[in-house]
C-alpha cells in the first residue's frame, strides 16, 4: 500500500495495461440474497440488551478510572498533589507522570501501518509537560465511579503556564504547507488558471468556513482492561481492533500476541474510536495497581480527549464561460493540524475528481496550534470541501442566471479531470436526476425569497456529494466447512452499527452457494484473522475481497480432498462452482457433490482456509468515487432567523447496493450528520486559554429527533466492474454535500448567502 500511496503521489494514475486485474467479479450480476433487504444479525441481541458493550463487561475486583484534565494549554506542571485524593474514600490509586510506568509513544495509524491506531505522537504522562488544554494530568482508581470521579476534584494542581498558541488567525500567519495530501500532491496548479480567470465571462470567489467539530456517537468511549498472566486484554470500543492491539503491544513492550483486543459491539465511531490516551492510561493504571479497570469516559473528557473534525477557511473562486463551462477552479485553504496529529483532512480533494475545469489551482495549508490533534471524523476532507465547493458551484449558477443542476450537468467530470484516468463508473447526473424528481425539482423558482407563507420564506437547494473509493490489503477472512456443511466465516472485522456481519453473510451465502442459514459469521476480536479499520469506507470492500480469496482457495482444498472418487474427479478447480450447498460442475451442474459429503469421504470433521484482499491495484488505475446528488427543502423564519429543514432527499452513485436496509440506514445517519453540520455542531473553543467550552450535549448540539425531517434515500445501483461485488463505500458520502445543498436551499428561500457553519439563527436575522 505504501508502494501505491507512492506511485499515485508521484503519477497519478497509470494506464491500465500497467497492472494485472479487472476481471469483474462474477457476483456483480447475480442476485440470490445479496441486494435483498435483510435484517441485521446483531439486531436481535442489541433490541434485547443482550449485547455486551465493552463498558458493561464484567469483572470480579473491578476498578472505575476518573480522569484529571490539565486547565492550562502549554507549560508545565509545577506542583501536583495528590494527598487528598489518594485518603479519599474507596481510592485506590493516583497515578501521574511521576509514578506511571514507562510507555513510549504510539504507533500512528496510517496507510501503510494497518498494525498501528494511534491518533497523535505525543507522549503520554510520561514527563510534567502540559501541550494542550485538556490533556490527562492524574488518572484516579476507585471502587466505584463515583468515588473515582470525586477523588478526581480533590488532585491539586499548580502549573507553570507558558505562551500557548491557540488562535486559528494568528496560526495562520505562520502556517505550515506540506507537499501531501493524504496520496495525492498538495499544490496543483495546471491548465494556466491565471489566464483563465482573466479571460473567464463569470467569476465567483468567495471565503467559507466551517468550524471545529466532535463526533458524539451515542456510546461515548470506554474500555474493560485487565493484565491476566502477563497479557493485555482489552475489551474496547474500537473501529481498529488490530491496530489498538499492535499499539498497545508496542507502547507496553510485550509482544503483540501478547494484547487481547475484542470489541464486538461499537455504538457509533464516526472515525473516533481509535486508540486514544483513555485506553492507554487504563492499561498503565491496570498495571500499576495490578487490578482490572474500566474507563468509561464522560462527554467532557471525550470532547477534551478525542481529537474531532478541523476548523477549516476556505477560499474557493470559480471560473465560468457563458454557457457555463467551467474554466478555472481554484480552491485555496487553512486548516487546524497540530503537529502532533495524524489525520490529513484534505479539504481540497474534492475539488480534483468532480468537475472537469480546464484549469485548476489548489494548495492547503495547515495551522499548528497548542490544541488537541484533530482526527478523522466521518468524510474527512470531502465533508467540509463539499461544504465550499458546492456553495460556490450554487453561487457560479446564480451569478450565470443557470440552474445548478444544469450547471453541474454542464461540468460533470467523465473521467479524472487531473489525471485523465477513466472513472471504473460514475453516474453522478442519473443520481441528479433521480434525486430532482423525488424532490419535485421543477417547483425551485430560480429567484431568491419570493416563496413564502405567512412569515416563513420557503426555498430549494441541491449539492455533490463525493467519496473515494478504497480497499484495503491485508485483510484476511478465514472460512470453516464444518462437518453438516455450514460455512463459518471469521475476521477480526468491526461492527460500529453499519450491518457488517450482515452483509458478508449474505456475501458468503451467495459465494459459497447456500442458504443464509447455513452461514455464521464472527468479528470483533483480535483473535481473529487480521483485519484492517472500519474506516475510509472500505471494510466492505475489503472484506469482501478476502472472501471472494478464501472461497477460490476453498475450491481448490474441496477438490483436493475430494480425491478420485467423487463424481467431480477429473475436474479442475476452474470447471467447478459452488451451489446448492456443494460443489457442481459449472454450468449444467450434471455432476456434484455436497461440501458434508465430501468431508466425510475424506475422514474429516471440517475444512478451514484463508483468503486475504491484495494490494488495491483498481485505485492506481482508475479515477473511483461513490458520488451523490442532494436535494433540500426548508423554510426559513422571517422573524427569527430559524430554520426548519421540511425534506431531505440523497440520491447515491455507489456502485452496487448490497442491503437496501442497512444501506439506508448508513445514508440515513450521514445525511443526519451533514444537517447537524448545516444547522447547530461546533465545538466552542474558548481561544484565550485553548479551553473546550462545549463538553456535554446541552453545548454541542446533534441533531434530535424534532430537527431531523423527512429524509428520502435513492441510489442508481449500476454495478462498478472494478470493485468486489460491484459495491463502493456507502459509510461516508451520506455526509458530504449535505451541508451545502441545506446552505444553497436557504439561499434561495431568503437571498442571504451564509458562507459560515453552523447556520445558526444570528446569521440571518
Ligand atoms: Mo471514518 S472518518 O474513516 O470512520
């Protein structure tokens, strides 16, 4: 992965004849259980409350962590005591720099380290340095949680504060331009944008913002640890089970055999729930006091630990001729990113894939600031640059006197507009059009604040969405035939509420040529074969890779030990498939025998194979992004500013759609995120001391139930020949252009352009 990291960094794309691959997957057009609307298989135990969350597992001789935050952003401390706490009742340790073992700092996570989860590189407790408003000064163990979190009020501390620098306009001054962006170069300047503005008929150029952002999924984060005979078992919420188990291993020293981590049930990650200084401190405290603890962490110390979403600037300028031909697209930015943090939010991706401008002009900055890292926080990168490129393609069409959507018919990228690679499919104007006759498109009125009743002026916007495509290597699946002929399918794979176990059920079933109920499949433990994060909206796809590998490799040892007596023999590997619970001879089927068959032919009592996902060639070959078409409408109180968002229509361009429920629920929650983006989340930063004012959610408002509207899900369902299954990433795109269609649709209802998230009530009275 490194190595296609590499040559995209430097090549962009290459010609397709370069790579071996691109035989579609001969599940693409079959359709048994895959694409049915089937009902998820942890459903039941989650309804039931049977589902054990990594706060509620057991544990005999259990302590409950609390946590002391630093209150200052940069210095030193200069006196802790911890006396007070350490006589409070039930108290059975303190732990600070001066007495917690020695951890070195994590592995970061990254494309080229699956093995690793940790968010930022900093040291953890491990000297009295303070670098940031929030950070764990002294970790208290007590024989309840209550006891815990009052010892914690009892720790003094007195620090020797230094200048901290926690101004987004005064980082800017010094900010810091890398070369790249997650795979891709930073600055592209190409087709001469200077020239083309110059002589361009229209012009927009307009500065948006959006602000600091957490992630609040309903379970806030937690872990059960214990230290049992030398190993590290940690029950976690986690959407990177390998990687916290790799990281621990590393940051504690033992072998990494030697760190447990399950996590079979996550309630919501969003990019969050990876490894963060809360479990790392649990494990030291564990040690320490040589007892098993939980740490379950409140709203306020997940906002003041848990790095979320950049505040970003943008400055976008668009470029058109008259008949709205995009010539130039410049989109230039500052973003918060402290050193010290792993993500690489590319803003400014999502102009390079979605239109086809004749000139492009693109750099991102980035702020340096004494805060806490920021992190990946569901679409990063396309989640706020969608925000500032779909507002200033409404603007470009309201200056044009065209309709958006027919401005962005007119621009609509056919192939990568920078690289010039083909798309493996796209179809981002049929989802237009899909979404536009949902939503009654024909009833917008092109001019702004003329529909309105009583005090309510009404309006209809629309926006792009967009996401990449990704897969991961690595990943391993492993497939038991056991003896009655079930398939048992087993990875360490995650499941943050998205249908995971589910859909590769109906994956393996349809693969494997059986009926749902003869499949089973496991995740969530890092016993398990390797898998990679449940991030970039990829663990389908590469999960599904690995299945479709194990199930070539389970032909191949069904055949072997089917031997000569089987009415398959003489047969090889590539004239057989699987169906009706066995395995035929392709095509008619005329000879077969079944998977218990052959086992007990062959004296056995079952059969395991595994199948891994290979480096993902598709992406150095072709430009491929799930896209999406969103559709708003609202009104917009005339006295008092408020919003009410009346409908919500998302239209998705994702390749093919493997559970038409659980595909409408990952849509569902992501339009539901952008409509919080759009009208109420930020996170207050308090920019005199880097404190975080917003840490319970009566300050950070998500969206309630009152707020969320009706919300319409459609998808084109075109197969992408590129991919497994034909399916791309749906976890992500839901998110992205929500904002700006709710944005562009209050534009048109008041004639006020707010460039500037959230779209609270202050800004349009
Ligand atoms: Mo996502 S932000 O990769 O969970």
């Amino acid at each position: 992965n490194a190595i296609v990291g590499g040559v995209r960094a430097v090549i962009g794309h290459v010609p397709e004849s370069w790579l071996p691959g691109g035989t579609p997957d001969p599940l693409i057009d079959k359709r048994v259980t895959l694409g049915e609307q089937q009902s998820r298989v942890d459903g039941p135990d989650k309804v039931r409350g049977a589902a054990r969350f990594a706060a509620e597992v057991a544990m005999e001789n259990l302590l409950y962590a609390a946590f002391v935050h630093s209150t200052i952003a940069r210095g030193r401390i200069a006196d802790i005591d911890v006396s007070a706490a350490a006589a409070a009742s039930g108290v059975a340790l303190v732990m600070t720099y001066r007495n917690a073992p020695k951890m070195s700092v994590p592995p970061p996570i990254g494309m080229t380290n699956l093995k690793a989860a940790g968010n930022h590189t900093l040291p953890i407790m491990q000297d009295p340095e303070i670098r940031w408003n929030g950070q764990v000064v002294a970790v208290v163990l007590a024989e309840t949680r209550e006891q815990a979190d009052h010892a914690a009020t009892l720790v003094r501390v007195r620090y020797d504060a230094a200048p901290a620098r926690t101004r987004f306009e005064e980082g800017k001054a010094s900010a810091y331009t890398p070369e790249s962006i997650l795979v891709e170069r930073n600055r592209i300047e190409k087709g001469g944008p200077s020239r083309k503005f110059a002589e361009a008929a229209f012009k927009i150029d307009a500065v948006y913002t959006t602000p600091w952002e957490n992630h609040n999924p309903i379970e806030p984060h937690a872990a059960t640890i214990v230290w049992r005979d030398g190993k590290l078992i940690v029950h976690d919420a986690t959407q990177m089970i390998h990687g916290t188990a790799g990281s621990l291993a590393k940051i504690f020293g033992p072998n990494a055999g030697d760190v447990e981590v399950s996590s079979p049930y996550v309630g919501g990650g969003f990019g969050a729930k990876g490894l963060w200084d809360h479990q790392i401190l649990g494990a030291a405290a564990a040690k320490l006091a040589d007892r098993p603890v939980r740490v379950a962490l409140s709203r306020a110390s997940m906002h003041r630990l848990i790095g979320g979403r950049m505040q970003t600037e943008q400055r976008v300028a668009l470029a058109a001729n008259a008949d709205g031909k995009l010539n130039g697209l410049l989109h230039h930015g500052f973003g918060v990113r402290p050193l010290h943090s792993i993500c690489d939010e590319g803003f400014t991706l999502t102009g390079r894939s979605l239109y086809a401008s004749e000139s492009f002009d693109i750099v991102q900055h980035y702020v340096d600031l004494d805060l806490l890292a920021n992190s990946f926080m569901r679409g990063p990168g396309e989640t706020p640059g969608t925000f500032a490129i779909e507002c200033a393609m409404d603007e470009l069409a309201h200056a044009i006197g065209m309709d958006p959507l027919e401005l962005r018919r007119r621009n609509v990228a056919t192939r990568d507009p920078l690289s010039g690679a083909p798309h493996s499919q796209s179809a981002m104007m049929e989802a237009y059009d899909l979404g536009a006759t949902r939503i009654g498109w024909d009833r917008r009125l092109a001019e702004p604040g003329v529909r309105r009743e009583g005090e309510w002026l009404i309006g209809m916007g629309c926006a792009s969405g967009t996401f990449p495509f990704m897969r991961m290597p690595g990943t391993s699946v492993r497939i038991t035939i056991d003896a009655s002929g079930h398939a048992h399918v087993s990875s360490a794979a995650h499941e943050m509420g998205m249908g995971t176990a589910t859909v590769q059920r109906q994956h393996a079933a349809d693969r494997l040529g059986l009926p749902l109920d003869r499949v089973t499949v496991t995740i969530g433990d890092s016993s398990l074969p390797f898998a990679s994060f449940a991030g970039g909206s990829s663990q389908t796809a590469s999960l599904a890779a690995a299945i479709s590998s194990a199930s070539a490799k389970l032909v191949a040892e069904l055949m072997r030990i089917a031997g000569n007596d089987t009415p398959l023999a003489g047969l090889k590997p590539s004239e057989v498939e699987f169906s009706d619970g066995g395995v035929c001879s392709v095509g008619d089927h005329a000879r077969q025998e079944s998977f218990a068959s052959i086992l007990r032919r062959a004296n056995r009592s079952d059969l395991s194979v595994v199948g891994e996902s290979g480096a993902p060639l598709e992406i150095m070959k072709y430009s491929m992004h799930s896209t999406s078409a969103n559709f708003c409408e609202l009104r917009v109180s005339e006295v008092t500013g408020e919003i009410r968002v009346d409908r919500l229509v998302g239209a998705f361009d994702c390749g093919r759609i493997l559970n038409a429920k659980t595909a409408s629920s990952q849509f569902k929650g992501g339009m539901i995120m952008g409509l919080g983006m759009a009208l109420t989340e930020e996170t207050l930063l308090d920019e005199r001391t880097g404190r975080i004012l917003s840490t319970s959610l009566a300050d950070y408002h998500v969206p309630v139930h009152l707020d969320v509207p009706d919300i319409e899900v459609l998808w084109t369902d075109i197969p992408d020949p590129r991919t497994p299954l034909g399916a791309r990433g749906i976890g992500e795109i839901g998110t992205t252009g929500v904002a700006a269609a709710i944005a562009n649709a209050v534009f048109n209802a008041t004639g006020k352009r707010v460039r500037d998230l959230p779209l609270t009530l202050d800004k349009l009275v």
